[in-house]
C-alpha cells in the first residue's frame, strides 16, 4: 500500500529556531538546513522511502526530519544528542501522529542492531532491507562514524545486522571527493578505498555553505551508500585497513615504500619483493594510482603472508623505530662521562 501521508501544516524551521531558541552551537558545529527544496533533494538521493524504517542521525531543528516523513517512511528513529532539540521532536512527532523515535544519546556508541524490528532482516545476498539511514551530522562526527560504520558493514554488524542497509549522509566536500575518487585522482586516499571496496559510493551532489545557518567554512558535499554483496577485497577489515594505511602513509613516494613498512627491517627487502612480486604490483607506482585489484592482491599476499609467521599482522614500524630511539638513548645515558 503506498503511503498518501503528509504533515500537516506546521511552523517553519524558521520559526521553531525562534520558539525554542535553539541558536546553533559553535562548539557543537551545529549548522542548519532550512531550504526544503535541499532539505527533499538529500532525502530524494536515499531512494524508494515508501513504509521505509529510517534513523535519522543529528535532526537538530528538523529539516530534514520533515522531508523524510513527507516521503512515506512508516518509522523514523532520530537519534539527538542535544537536549535543546527534543521539544521540537516531539512536536513532529505529534504532527506525524506518532512516526518519530526520539533517542536521546550519542551516534557513536547508540546499539544500531537493536534499532529496528527483526522481521526486517533480510539475507546479504537479498536486495537491500526497507531500512535506510539519513543524516547531516558535523564533519567531527560523520568522519569517525563512517569509518565505524565501513568497519560494521564489513562484519554484518551494527545498522547491517537488517542486510544491505543504505545510508545517505552529508561529508565535508574534501571528504566527498575522498570517498569516492577513482584510480589516479589526487583525492584518491585511504577512506576511498576503505569506502569503496565494501560499497558503492556515489557523490550525489554538492551544497554550498551558504546553503547553512550558520554558513560553515566549506562546501557540504551528500555521499550515498550502497554496500556490496560481494566487497572487492576478501579478507578481514583490520588487515585490508592495515595494508591501506600503510601504502598511503608516503603519499608522494613510489607504492613500495608505504608497502616495505609492513615488514620488520631485517626481512623488509625479501618480503618487499615477494608481496610486490606476488600481487603484481610494479614497485614505481604511487600509492593513488593502484588499482582496487591491485590492493586485493597486496591484502591477499599479505594474509598468506602472516599466516606463515603469526607475529607479522602485530609488526608496527613506528614501534619498532620507537624502540631504538629508546635504545639509542639509554646506549648514550650508560656512556662513561669523561672529565678531562
Ligand atoms: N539535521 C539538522 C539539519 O540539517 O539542519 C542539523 C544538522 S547539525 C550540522 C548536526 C546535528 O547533529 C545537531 O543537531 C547536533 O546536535 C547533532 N549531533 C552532533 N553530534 C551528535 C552525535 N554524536 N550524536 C547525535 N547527534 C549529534
């Protein structure tokens, strides 16, 4: 049955800012959407949201809370942190005779698993579950949140405990472009990889600070989320994170160099060439031009590699060069002072 339901009318966003005296926070980051025609157009990126099950995360003032009601959603769970917002909720709750969960409480460590109703659940092989999440949240959250939540995907854990579920969230334009830039681009990073070998990442389109109130310092850019049914690298998220870090930790230098850390000093030359040699990487390459094959070949290596010699995942070089600095230092204290 498609939903007809609409809101009825009620104050503007405008006008509950001014009723409840919600200025945004500073040290909060808080910056508010008030256009509805944007405030539609994220929530259009999301999909189908017919007698959808949502959460939306950081509704602040409501903006977007409104667009995702007015687009059938059967269940809205909004999850706020900032007291100031709650009365607010919970007018758009009356309004939507009783569609709105207000949680108040900490994206970060809210129980996403424990959200919605278990028929919900649908196989990871099935298409995505009617379950989605939607959010503008400040870029110091959504940053760590994303990688909390690639890391959740890639165990089924989490909001993907429901399968596939798809979410739609607002990014710093710089990280907009990180997420989702192709081989050989100069935003090509870690995050892109992280992002993209467990999903597909579309950069749906972009929103001007202007667009905010507060304007922020930089564009806004809205990121959708599709996770895969096969993700592209094979192996656990810890070690694919692990090999990532490290062949863009010198950004600038041929790949072998980020890849040679993996590897403790006296074996780093014969280890080198057998990962290279092995994933069939040339050693010349920068980092932000491997290939998404090419990383699944080096993660691949990698694990037979340590599989071979468990103690090689828990090698850390900068530990390793912390440790003789320390020993360097004690060598200098226990030098015999000598007076002339
Ligand atoms: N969604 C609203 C909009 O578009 O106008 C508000 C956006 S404002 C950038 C971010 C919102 O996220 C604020 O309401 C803030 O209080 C909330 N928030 C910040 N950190 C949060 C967290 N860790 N958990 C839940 N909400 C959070």
């Amino acid at each position: 049955m498609m939903s007809l339901y609409r809101l009825p009318p009620l104050p503007t966003i405008r006008e509950i800012i001014k009723l409840y005296n919600l200025r945004a926070e500073k040290q909060l980051s808080q910056n508010f959407l008030l256009d509805l025609k944007l405030t539609d157009k994220i929530v259009r990126k999301a999909g189908n949201l017919q007698n959808a099950h949502v959460c939306e995360v950081g509704p602040g003032p409501g903006g977007i809370t409104r667009a995702i009601l007015n687009s059938g959603a059967e269940e809205l769970l909004v999850v706020e942190k900032d007291t100031r917002f709650l009365p607010g909720l919970k007018l758009l709750n009356e309004a939507s005779m009783g569609k709105v969960r207000i949680v108040h409480g900490d994206i970060l460590t809210y129980r996403m698993d424990k959200a919605f109703p278990r028929h919900l659940q649908k196989a990871w092989s099935d298409d995505p579950p009617n379950v989605h999440i939607i959010g503008n949240l400040p870029f110091n959250v959504s940053t760590p949140l994303i990688i909390k939540w690639l890391e959740e995907m890639a165990n089924r854990t989490g909001p993907f405990v429901y399968g596939r579920t798809r979410m739609t969230l607002t990014f710093q334009h710089e990280v907009a472009e990180r997420l989702t830039a192709p081989t050989s681009s100069k935003q090509r990073s870690r995050l892109s990889i992280m992002a993209q070998y467990l999903c597909q990442v579309k950069h749906c389109f972009s929103i001007p600070g202007r667009a905010f109130v507060p304007k922020p310092e930089v564009d806004v850019g809205v990121v959708h989320f599709s996770p895969l049914i096969e993700p592209k690298i094979d192996q656990p998220f810890k070690l694919v994170e692990k090999v990532v870090r490290n062949v863009f930790q010198f950004r600038r230098k041929y790949c072998y160099k980020g890849i040679s850390m993996l590897f403790p000093e006296e074996q780093r030359t014969k280890l080198t060439e057998q990962i290279l040699t092995s994933a069939d990487v040339e050693p010349t390459l920068r980092p932000s031009a491997l290939t998404m094959k090419h990383f699944q070949g080096l993660c691949n290596a990698y694990r037979e590699m340590c599989e071979q010699d468990p103690h090689l995942f828990s090698y850390n070089f900068r530990e390793e060069l912390h440790q003789k600095k320390v020993k360097r230092n004690q060598d200098t204290q226990k030098t015999p002072q000598i007076t002339l």
